[in-house]
C-alpha cells in the first residue's frame, strides 16, 4: 500500500490527498490540484526513517 500525504494547495487553499510513491525516492514532479485545477509542484523526499515528506508550492515559486 502506497503512503498518502494530505497538502494544501497553494493557489486555492484546499487540502488535498496525494498519494505517493515512496519507492522512487527523492523527486519533484506537477500535479494539478483537485479543487481549482492550477499546476502544483511537489517535491518529495524521505527521511531517516523511510517516511516521505511532502512539500507543495506553486509554478512561481518552484
């Protein structure tokens, strides 16, 4: 079962569930936000403990 992370989207403020893919390890990729459509940036990494961490940021801040 892959993990999920719930993030809020940075252009409309909706929190949303992703569901990510902890086996490719660091990496940073768009998804379009749920609720307003808008690019969101991604990026993940895992920490020590083998857990994703999740941060979201719009297009112009990327």
């Amino acid at each position: 079962m892959l993990p999920t992370a719930d993030i809020s989207c940075p252009y409309c403020g909706e929190t949303i569930t992703l569901v990510i893919d902890d086996s490719a390890g660091a990496q940073r990729y768009i998804e379009d936000c749920h609720v307003c459509c808008r690019p969101i940036v991604v990026d993940v990494s895992i920490d020590d403990d083998g857990d994703p961490v999740v941060h979201a940021s719009a297009e112009d801040d990327a």
